[in-house]
C-alpha cells in the first residue's frame, strides 16, 4: 500500500507541535519497516517473533499495533510526505498535494494540519473503519469550543442551512444520520482512499468562497461519497494563546458558559447562502 502523509502546513512545526512531529515520523518509520518484516517471514515464521519485537507505539495503546488484519490489508507499506507548507492558501496547498499523491499512484492520504496533536494509534485507528474518508474528532481553536461535525442541508437555489453537531455521539462512528444531513468535517486529521479523487473531478479543496474542508464534504455528497467522523479518535487543535481545544475543556464550556452556547445553536440554526 501506498500512503501520502499531507501536510498543508503555514510554516511547519512550531515548539508546541515539533516534539510529536518527531515522534510521528519515528513511528510511521517504523511501522513501514514492521510491514517489510511481516511481508518477508511466513506466518509461522511471523508468529514466532512477533510477540518479542519492542512495541511500536512507545506510549503502550495498543490502537497503535497493527493487527493481522491491518497487516494484510497495508501489505508492504510505503509512505511518501509532501509538505505543501508557507502558504496562507490551505485550499490550493491540499490540491497540489493531492496532484503529487495522484501522480505517485498513492492509495491513501493522511491529511495532518500543523496546529493539530493527537496519538500515534490515529492513522491505525481511522483505517481499520476501512471507510472513503474519515476524519478524528476534531474541536474549533477559538471560543466558544464546539466540535467541528456539521450537519449540511440544501434548502433552495444556492442557499445551504449547516448546523453543527454539538451533542455528538460518543466514542463512536458518525455519519450523515446522526447530523441529520450531509456530513461536513474539518480535515485537519483525516484519512481519505485515494479513489475518492478519481470519482470527484476538480476542484476538491480549492474553494474561495467557503472553509476547504466544507467545500471537500459538499464535494464528496455531490458524489454520493460516504463520510464519517470517528469520536474515538481525539485531537487536541492548538489555540493562538496557546491553548488546546479538546473533549474535557468543550464539556467544562458548555457547563461554565450555557447561555453562550445556546445563542450558538440559534445563530448556528439560520439558513447561510453561499454560493458554489
């Protein structure tokens, strides 16, 4: 298998998110490396050792082993990283890596935004869902909190009415149902077949009018491509203080802050045109 690793970075890692850059790109190292290994052995032979190799994921989750099942389906694994980086253009950044992970023939795109932290388990986590796109349980980086899981539907002409998901499903898969429209997601970690883009034609991110990753979901359900977002996967989306925007400090919100959120969910609630 064939994995882009996307990075439509500003200017790369800073010193809140350089430390797991590192860590990541260790690990993802050393997962090609374990599939080489799988690969050569017979399974005898792979069962004999695989019980005495050191763990892959050093935090010990062990989301971040691959199972049989995930061996098989990665096969001998190679991994290329495009680094789209020092552009204040996301939308244009995320299409040109897409046209590199097109022409290398990539079968998967891991999309990872600079200010987004999260486990080594979430590349394992979100392919074992075996789903065309996917994305962890991402949250806004400014105030209030709310997770960024809309729910998108056409009212007439042009005219969309998006609402966002704030009592979302926990530890869970969520999809079109549970929004009660078209998913919408934010793709700062998200996972995507790469066979997606053969069935969407252009253009997929490069949106001028709406957020790229909004424009990516209207895209994906104007052809009828499934997408989801996983709850079990968490992220932490790094403030401009810096703060970090999670799961515990968007529940301490809604408790602290009630009345706020409440004139979010009505603001959220009215029809927004927007033009595509």
């Amino acid at each position: 298998m064939k994995l882009v690793i996307g990075l439509p970075w500003y200017s790369g890692p800073d010193e809140t998110t350089g430390p797991l850059y590192m860590d990541m790109m260790m690990y993802f190292g050393a997962l090609r490396e374990r599939t080489i290994l799988r690969d050569s052995l017979n399974y005898d032979e792979w069962t004999k050792i695989k019980d005495k190799l050191p763990l892959l994921d050093e935090s010990g989750d062990v989301n971040g082993e691959p199972t049989d099942l995930d061996y098989s389906r990665l096969g001998r694994l190679e991994i290329a990283i495009i680094d789209h980086s020092r552009t204040s253009l996301v939308g244009r950044a995320r299409e040109s890596i897409v046209d590199a992970a097109l022409d290398w023939g990539a079968d998967y795109l891991f999309w990872w935004d600079a200010d987004m932290k999260f486990k080594q388990s979430a590349f394992l986590s979100l392919f074992r869902n075996n789903v065309p796109v996917v994305g962890a349980l991402a949250f806004t980086a400014r105030h209030p909190i709310y997770p960024v899981i809309f729910g998108i539907n056409k009212e007439e002409d042009d005219v969309y009415k998006s609402q966002i998901l704030f009592d979302y499903p926990k530890d869970t898969l969520v999809g079109n149902k549970e929004v009660g429209g078209e998913l919408a997601m934010g793709s700062g970690c998200m996972l995507i077949d790469m066979e997606v883009f053969n069935v969407i034609p252009k253009p997929w991110f490069y949106s001028t009018g709406t957020g790229e990753d909004w424009f990516f979901c209207n895209r994906c359900a104007e052809y009828g491509i499934k997408r989801f977002v996983d709850t079990r996967v968490k992220t932490e989306h790094k403030e401009h203080l810096p703060r970090w925007a999670n799961e515990e400090m968007y529940q301490i919100l809604k408790e602290k802050a009630p009345k706020v959120y409440d004139d979010l969910k009505e603001e959220a609630s009215k029809p927004a045109l927007v033009r595509l």
